[in-house]
C-alpha cells in the first residue's frame, strides 16, 4: 500500500494552484494524496490521524497577508513538524530551486 499524504486549503485565491502543484509533486514521489478542499489546519491534524496517512499539508498564510501564502507541514502524529525538521526541508527546497 503506497503512504498517503492530507491536503488541506484555506479560501485565498492562490491556494488551488498550490494545492494543485503539491498534489502533482506528492503523486509524482510516489505517495497518494487525500485532498480534503477547504479546511482549517486542526481538521487536517484529525485527519492525518484518523486515516492513517504518513502525513499531511495545510496551504495557508494563518493570519499573515495573503500574499503571504504558504504551506505547513505535519508529521504522522498530526502535530506540526519541529522547527528543525521545518528548517531542513526550507533549506533543501532551497538547495533546488538554486
């Protein structure tokens, strides 16, 4: 059985075509993607526990600017990843788009 990945969004107008690139991006890694639409981020934590996915994301700029939109990342648990984990996929998505 191949690992599923939650997919949430919030309602900015960037966040279908971001959702759309990290479906296509998880897909293209091998993984499944459980695209719940709109969502807040606790009911992608719920989710990501509930289903058993390995993981999950949730497109959002919280209460930042829309301009500002973004993604975060959870772990198996539900919970956000440490800061550590955080700064090292950052660092490595900036490795690639160098």
């Amino acid at each position: 059985m191949k690992p599923a990945l939650v997919v949430g969004r919030d309602t900015r107008l960037s966040s279908p075509m971001l959702e759309a690139a990290l479906t296509a991006g998880i897909c293209s890694a091998g993984a499944d993607v459980l695209a719940v639409g709109v969502l807040p981020a606790p009911g992608v934590a719920y989710l990501i526990r509930h289903t058993g996915a390995v993981g999950g994301v949730m497109i959002s700029a919280s209460h930042n600017p829309y301009m500002d939109n973004g993604i975060k990342v959870f772990g198996g648990t539900g919970a956000k990843l440490e800061d550590r984990l955080e700064e090292a996929v950052e660092a490595r998505l900036g490795d690639v788009a160098a």
